[in-house]
C-alpha cells in the first residue's frame, strides 16, 4: 500500500487543491465544465459525465438527472431510448456498492447483455473507471463516469478517490441550481400562495377561506404544483419547493 505522497507528485497536488477549492465555489454549468476539465488534465479521459438519481426503498432508480461533460449525444440518446441503465452492469455495480470500479473489472463479473456490449464497442466506450456516493439514507445516489484509454493504477483511483466527494457536491449543486430555475418559471404566483399556505399548517378549505377561492380550486393548484415539483405528496411539495428556494423557510 502506497501513501499519497509516493503516488502523487507535486503538481498533482498543486491540481487536486485547485480543483476541491472550485467545487467549494461551483454554481453553474460552465463552471462545472471547468472542473471536469481540470480533472481529466489528472487523469487523461476522453468523456466524463456525472448523474444523479433519486432512489426508492429498495434502491432502484426513480428519477435521473444528468451532467454531460463529453459523451456523445448520439450515446446517452441510445442509453435513454433503449434503457441501458437496466442492462449496464457499470450503472448496476454503482447502485449497488458506491464503491470505485475499473470497467473490465466490472464487465468481467457480470453477465453483459450482447444489446449493451454491441452498442458500447460501436462507440468504444469499453475503458473506464465510474465511482459514486449516496446520502446516509440511500435515497439519492450518485455516478461519474469516464471513459477513455485509461490505465488501471494505484494513482488514478487515488485521484478518484479523493475527488469524489468534492465533485458530487459541486455537480449536484449545479443540478440543483438548473432545476430551480426550470421550476421557477413554471410556477404561479398563486400556486406559490397556496405553498406557502401548506407549508402553514392550513388545509385547502382553510386556504380556499383565505384567499377567497372555491376549494375545488385551491386543490386545482395543489395537484398543478405537486405535478410541476414531481412531489408525491402535498408535505412533499413544500419540502421540495423549500429546498429549491421557491419559497422561504419563514
């Protein structure tokens, strides 16, 4: 077992702290593109992209956002309409263990469907390394993925290793920041009234009262906002639109 300090020269170091130091401060799209082109001056990759995905239960994907750094349109297109994320054994391994995995390693301990495997050698997506994280309650989890002639070494995963974290906080962050925006634009200003109102306490007679509407109404905007905020509950819409800035914690 090496150190850090026999693995990692001086100018790998000098990177890794320019790197955690711009996630800390990561707040968009193009300066999320920075930072994964910061890391692949450390690692030397050809396409990264980084998604995260909200979990039910039993650990299976509910919903999935992503952060597309490089990867060929023509690909994630491919992976979205045929569903490969339920073939990919790279995807799967991710869901399961948050744990760093060299793609061989992974594809070598796994029954590939001949589907996923034509489709990935027809863009050579073959070489790589994926790692990722969850939340303490496995609720929402995390992969980014790169692809690319990379060697499997003692260097790169500590690398990896080390920026995962960072790189998770400063993409999902950027996630964050684009959703709130797409959502911001879609809501009312009387749905955010009727937020507001929930996150209260109040019921929809009590908000039908308050803002003399019928309550058929009032539960009109509530099923708008819960659909706009893909909320399964009305509680869950507050949390959401709290946690998204829609509307204030007061």
């Amino acid at each position: 077992m090496f150190s850090a300090a026999e693995i990692l020269s001086k100018k790998d170091c000098f990177l890794l702290l320019e790197i955690v130091n711009s996630c800390v401060s990561c707040s968009n799209v193009t300066e999320a593109g920075s930072i994964a082109n910061k890391t692949r001056d450390l690692i030397g990759f050809d396409h990264a992209v980084y998604g995260l995905a909200k979990l039910n239960h039993h650990g299976c994907i509910t919903a999935y956002e992503t952060l597309n750094f490089s990867y060929p349109a023509e690909w994630l297109d491919a992976y979205r309409t045929n569903n490969f994320h339920l073939l990919d054994p790279i995807t799967t391994e991710n869901f399961k263990n948050y744990s760093l995995q060299y793609w061989k390693d992974t594809f070598n301990t796994y029954d590939v469907e001949a589907k996923f495997l034509s489709a990935a050698l027809d863009f050579r997506l073959v070489d790589g390394y994926a790692i990722g994280i969850t939340n303490s309650f496995r609720t929402e989890g995390c992969i980014f993925s790169i692809s690319g002639p990379i060697k499997k070494e003692p260097r790169n995963e500590l690398v990896l290793n080390l920026l995962a974290p960072h790189l998770h906080q400063a993409f999902r962050q950027v996630l964050s920041v684009e959703k709130k925006g797409k959502i911001s634009t879609t809501i009312t200003i009387r749905e955010r009234e009727v937020l507001n109102w929930i996150k209260k306490g109040k019921s929809s007679w009590d908000i039908s009262t308050i803002l003399a509407i019928s309550e058929r109404t009032v539960k009109f905007h509530v099923d708008n906002v819960m659909r706009k905020l893909d909320a399964v509950s009305r509680i869950h819409a507050v949390a959401v639109a709290l946690s998204v800035g829609l509307i204030d914690i007061d």
